[in-house]
C-alpha cells in the first residue's frame, strides 16, 4: 500500500502559511481538473477539483472517485470552500464497506458549523443518483482556526497535514 512520505518541518511551515506541501502537490502534472462555475466573492481563482488525484490508484479514494466527484462538484459550487482535505481510511488506510469519507472543509461559516454542515448534507440528498448517498464525516472549520492548527503542528491536524488529500 502506497502511503504519503511524512512532511518535513519546512513543509510544515509552508503549510501554515497556506502553501501546499510536497505531497499535496501531485495533481500539479498537468492533472485534468473540474473547474467550478462561480468563484467565491472575493477569490482570485475558483476552487478545483483535483480529479486526477482522486482516480489515482495508490490512494484507496480512487475506488469511490466515481461517486464522490458528483458530491464535491455540489459543494465546490454551492459552498465555495477553500480547501477539502481528505483524511482518514480512503485517504491512507484500508477502508471497508463500512467506512465513511472523512473531510476536513475549509470554508467561512456563515453559522453554526451544525447549521452548515446540515445544509452541505440537504443539498447532497437532492443531488439525482443511482446508488445511496455516500456516508460522511465532516469537520468545518475556518480559514483562520485552519491556519492557526497548521501552525501548531500537533496532534490531529498534524496528521492530517501529514498524510492527508488535498482534493480541492
């Protein structure tokens, strides 16, 4: 099993500073991406879907790519995040059929993170499909608090910058 290379401390600094690492990088190969249709108010560039990475057969995602683009597509355009990572067993592990995506959405939080996280998960269920709806762990957090666990460098967030997908 292929797992991410553990980031040094300058790749930690650099991703405090909200600068990808090494190992979020790999879909800068001229990867095939999703562009959203609207950028958020403000931003110079409209968020990506690294689709690539994603399709990417060392990382396990790539089993459930199919079915989880449509999902970040709806929160690329509604929601207008600045960063998805992908954490847990789709991301490095060995997930199973009763394993669940986890994310980690960085995004401003108009209200609560429950209000947000509900409205994600409503505009989800509307989406047209042909399988059951994906089951989700997410975590919203703001830029601000986002950078502010980066900078410190410890703990969950450490491992999440450590091994964690960067999708969009």
């Amino acid at each position: 099993m292929f797992r991410a290379p553990h980031a040094q401390p300058q790749e930690l600094a650099s991703a405090a500073q909200g600068i990808p690492t090494t190992n979020q990088t790999l879909p800068a190969l001229g990867a095939p991406t999703i562009q959203a249709s609207a950028a958020p108010a403000g931003s110079a560039m409209a968020p990506v879907i690294r689709e690539q990475l994603l399709r990417d057969s060392r990382y396990p995602i790539h089993r459930i790519a199919d079915r989880l683009i449509p999902y970040l597509r709806v929160l690329v355009e509604q929601f207008h995040p600045q960063r998805v990572i992908l954490f847990g067993s789709y991301a490095y592990g060995q997930p199973d059929q009763d394993s669940d995506v986890d994310l980690i959405i960085v995004t401003e939080v108009a209200e609560s993170a429950l209000q947000e996280k509900i409205k994600i998960r409503k505009a989800w269920r509307k989406m047209p499909r042909r399988e059951p709806l994906l089951p989700f762990d997410l975590i919203l957090v703001s830029p601000q608090r986002h950078q502010e666990r980066l900078a410190r460098a410890a703990g969950f967030y450490d491992e999440i910058v450590r091994k964690g997908l960067v999708l969009v």
